[in-house]
C-alpha cells in the first residue's frame, strides 16, 4: 500500500500527482521504488477524482479499533 | 454427391436414395443428435416437427439407414450410432447444441402414465380439492398412499403425496387414480441421447446450461479480481478509488487506536472519546455516580 | 460526564482510581468538585472493567457523522 | 487517549482549552505529558465543534461487542 | 482488469506468475499490452498470498454516491 | 473459473467471445482446454449481460467468503 | 492525515518510525512540516501495533451512505 499512500499524501500537500513526486516520497521513506508500479499508479488515478474517493472513504464510520492501545 | 460411384448391388436403390439423403441432411448442419421418440404419439410427433422447422430438421428412418449415414458422412458422426437403437430419430440443426437442447426441452409436453410404466419420476398427488364428491374414491386414495379425506363436502388430498417414487411401476391403482384426477406426471417429446457438434460429442447433461449459474460465476470473478486487485495494491482503474478509500481507512485506523492528535481525526476523536465515556457510565449502576444528563 | 473522565484519565495513567486522585484531575480542569459524587464514582466502579467497557465502545464506530462539516 | 479526555473534561467545565490547563489536568492525573502532544490536541481541537461532535456520538448506535484480539 | 484476470487464470493453470505468461495471456486475448503495468502486477503480487487475497473481501467505497453539495 | 475469467478478458479487450479466442486465452495459460467447456460458456453469455454482471460485483463488497488471517 | 500516511509508509518500508524519518517523508512531499505534529505522532505510535491497527480497518468494510455537506 505504500505507493498509495505516498499518493495520498501529495493529494494533500497539494503536489502533483506524477512519476517523480510519487517516487521522491518512496525513496525519503527508504522504500524500494519500483518504477513500474509507480506509472501503473499514476495511470491507474489519472481519471480519479481523489478528494471524492476520500470523501466518501471518510463518509463511512471509521473502522473500529477494537484493542485498546 | 458420389451417388454414380455407389452402385453397390446388394443395397436396393430406394434405401441408397434415403440413405444419400440423410447423409445431405447431416453434413448441411453444424449439430446433429440423436433422439428417442419412444411413446411418442405420430400426431404429437408431428406437432413437434413443426414446431422445430426453420430450427432443427427431424428425420426418422430404419435404424439401420440412419447408422449407414451416420458412417457413411464419418468425421466423426459416427459416434453416434451407440445410441441408435429402439425408435430413434436424428436431428440436425445450425443451431449449437446447447440451444438445441433447449429447444428439445421446451417443446415437451405432459402426458399421463400407464400401468407398468417406470415412473420418471417421483409422482405426486398435490393436496388440495379434488372436485370429486365423497364416494369409494376416498380410499382408492387411501389404498395409493394419499392423505385423503371427505371434508366440506368434497374428497380433499390433506397434504402433497407421492404415490409412486421415481423408477417404481406404477400399478394399476395409481394408474386409475392418475387418470380420474387427470394428473399427467410424464413429459413427453424429444429426448436427446447425444449430440455431435463440429468435433464434440455431447451428453444430455453437459447440455443443460445454467445460465444463472454463469452469471454468478461473472459476479464471483469479477469480485475476485477486485478484491485481489485491492489486497496486493495493484491499482487497477476500477479499483483505484476502492485502494483510496482502504488507505484512508487504514489511516483512520491508525490514528484513532494511537489517538494521534490531527486535525482530520479530531472529530472522531472526540466521538470516539464521548462513545467509551458513554460505555463506562453505562455500567455504573449507582445513580448518584453518575453524570447529571445520565441521571433519570 | 467529567467524573468518569476523570476516571478514565487515571486508567490510563496507570494511577489508583480512588476520590483523591479524581477530585485532583477535576479540580486542576477547574471543576468545582462534589464530594459524594467521587465516592459514589469509586465505589460504582470498583466492580467494573474499565478495559472492557472502553473497548466495546470503540468497537462500535462513531457511525457516520451525517453531516460532515 | 487520555489527552482527549483532558480536553473533554476541561471543555465541560468550561475552562479554556489551552496547553496550559491540558496539561495541569494530565499532571494531576500522574500522566507523564509529552508537550508536543498537547500541542498538537489543542491545534487539531482549534477548528472542532466539541458539542457537534459529541453529539453525532451519540446519536451513533450503542455499542456492539467488541471481538477483542 | 485485464491484467488482474490474467493473473488469476494462472493462478489457477498452475503456470507461473511471470512477466511472459501474463504477457501471453493477455496478447491471445488481443490486449495493447503494456509492458510497464505487467511488471507492476508481477511485483505486487511478489509477496501476495494470491487465494486470500482473492477471498478477503475489499471494501466497495463507491457503493455510496455522495450527494455532494 | 479460468475459462470465466478468460471471458471476462475478452471482455474487457473487446473481442469476440468465441470458442477460437477463448480456447487461444486459455491455451496462452497453459490450461488443457476442454472444448465442450468452451462451448458451452459461449453459449450461456450469450444469455448474460456481463457489463452488469460485473457492475453488480463491484458494488457489493465481495461475495467471496471472507477468510481472514 | 499526511502525517499518519508518512508513518504507514516507514511502516511498510522497514525504516525506523522516529522524526527524522517522518519530517523527511513529508518534505519529500512538499509538506510544510510542524515539528510537534511530528513529535506528537512519534509519541502517539510508541504503543500502537500498526500492524493490527491496519488490519481492523480492513475488518471493517467501510460502507456508509455519504451525505457530504
């Protein structure tokens, strides 16, 4: 999931949502960086209307932690 | 045709004749099957073969003359002379044999049984009224197995009863009461045997298609590939918004459990926090230890 | 409801639950604390888990905020 | 979660909500308060309508029993 | 989908999960492959436990359309 | 399911749903094809409207059982 | 939530969850870093398994009628 969520948090930052920025965030976390999965992702959001996915995922009662931390 | 070639003189001309027609018949089609047309009254018979023109061609002829075509065309048709034998008749259709099986099937019609008839089936007298007004009928009935009793004024059936279970003889006394109370329990029509279709023979049962069956192997594909495509964080177009949505839930996951103090989880924070406040006072049971808005 | 906050808190915090530590957490929030009700609090949950009853309430999720702001 | 029930407790008792009385009410409860947290809560809390919120709570369905892990 | 659903007829042929197969299976169905998305695919499914994840339903975040004002 | 899932790339890449497509997609995958099953998949969708079908899949979450780790 | 998504990433990727970590995820992604957020979330996680955090969101299918405002 690392790649979706470098993706999300250039949604937040505002950052555009291209090869490069995606990877830069991989690589300051240490990971791996694959480039293929990284173009699959940003293909795979181009038609994506990101804030309306997140809204929604918002919208849903937040899932439940049951064991206390 | 090889017609002038064929004067083989030990085969009389008219069942040369038949036999080059049947094998014209065979080898215009894409399916050609087999079928039983035992019991088949000729009058229903030939309402079924209307009932299939412009669909599927129903030829009938001597077993021996269909199993001469049948070799003759060869390529693969003659697999299906194991099932020529009783009275037969072959079908041929453009149609795949799936359609025609369907086809077969719904063209059939009921009929009723006979004595000493095997039983196709279980054979039910359905509960309810018969109609017949009380009289010995009751335990012609009763002697058969069905709950019957006089009631209202007329012999009723209490409950569903099978009189003859699947592959039993029906017996002379089922048979009359079948016939008095006008169930016919058989389906009568073409019964296909085998079906040989462009290099494949076909069994009955791999002829019947469920297509509710398939559309539920769709769905289940398809929720399949979603939910792989989700899990291992392979985003697909479809499914990017779904990953989205588990991040976010994961985020929000995370950040409740550890109560990390965002601007985002504030909210549900603070729900969060007003739910298990809520949840400990519940189980306080001493009026006087609990929050005013709690109190009665 | 600040009674059993306060009583929360000290779960947390690992401190015992009994009226001097609750009357503290309460008075340091500025609550103009009600003797009984302390004791009564103690006392209520001397026979209750405090684990168990913050983790069925996070079990069950602050559903669906209907408006979200 | 203790941070959050010092800022409820505090917003019941109608103090103000600052780093100050967050972390006078923490104290008291023995918990060991770590100041960027405090700051933090009070900066996410900035924009949050505390009564709204508590109140979407508790129009959320009860409870259901927590499959604790 | 198409690339998933090739993974998931080997998967269940029993052939192995590379590059090639699915790059084979994609061409007899006439797909325009692309190099970049099968390569994303092989390596997320590097460490996948492709029967469970097949089975663990996803969540549908699109089940509820936003009236979004 | 492979012969179903070979549909559904037919599907998606838009050719014909034929026996010689579908049997090409399976043979692609290393499946030892059975002609009567190919046969008899083409004739059942050709009484399923597979865009619904699938429509309908995505927006229940997941029929398939869930066996979580 | 970029500051939570930071952490899921060093979480995936092995690296070490502690500031400098977080802050150099963030800055990758253009975020204009607040040092006791960071600090904050570092504190926050101290005690928290990610691992089972993650995992009860996924137990959790998120599904609600959204009524976005």
């Amino acid at each position: 999931m690392e790649y979706v969520y470098a993706a999300l948090i250039l949604n937040e930052s505002g950052e555009e949502l291209n090869e490069e920025n995606i990877t830069g965030v991989l690589e300051a976390a240490g990971v791996d960086v694959e480039e293929s999965r990284v173009k699959a992702l940003v293909a795979a959001l181009e038609d994506v209307d990101i804030e309306e996915a997140v809204e929604q995922a918002a919208a849903a009662p937040a899932a439940a932690p049951a064991a206390s931390g | 045709m090889s017609a002038e070639e064929r004067t083989t003189d030990e085969v009389p001309e008219w069942k040369q004749r038949e036999v080059d027609e049947l094998v014209d018949l065979l080898e215009a089609h894409d399916s050609v099957g087999v079928v039983n047309v035992t019991g088949i009254p000729s009058k229903q018979l030939q309402d079924m073969r209307r009932g299939l023109h412009g669909q599927a061609a129903l030829r009938m002829s001597r077993n021996t003359l269909l199993v001469r075509a049948l070799e003759e065309v060869d390529d693969g048709l003659e697999d299906l002379t194991q099932y020529i034998e009783g009275e037969v008749g072959l079908v041929a259709t453009n149609d795949n044999p799936f359609g025609l099986f369907q086809q077969l099937e719904a063209s059939k019609t009921p009929a009723p049984i006979n004595a000493g008839e095997v039983a196709p089936n279980d054979i039910v007298v359905p509960e309810g009224d018969t109609g017949i007004d009380p009289g010995p009928f009751v335990g012609e009935l009763q002697t058969i197995g069905a709950n019957a009793r006089i009631q209202e004024g007329s012999i009723q059936v209490l409950e569903d009863s099978v009189v003859t279970e699947e592959g039993e003889v029906v017996s002379d006394d089922v048979a009359n009461v079948l016939s008095e109370l006008g169930i016919e329990p058989k389906e009568v029509g073409l019964d296909l045997r085998g079906v040989y279709s462009e290099g494949v023979l076909f069994t009955p049962d791999e002829l019947e298609i469920d297509v509710e069956e398939y559309r539920a192997d769709i769905k289940s594909a398809a929720a399949s590939a979603r939910n792989l495509s989700v899990n291992a964080a392979y985003p697909t177009e479809q499914t990017a918004p779904a990953l989205i949505s588990k991040a976010q839930g994961e985020a929000k996951s995370l950040g409740l459990q550890a109560a990390v103090e965002s601007p985002d989880l504030a909210d549900d924070l603070v729900s969060k926090a007003d739910a298990q406040v809520r949840a400990l006072a519940a189980q306080i049971d001493d009026e006087e230890a609990l929050p005013e808005e709690l109190q009665d």
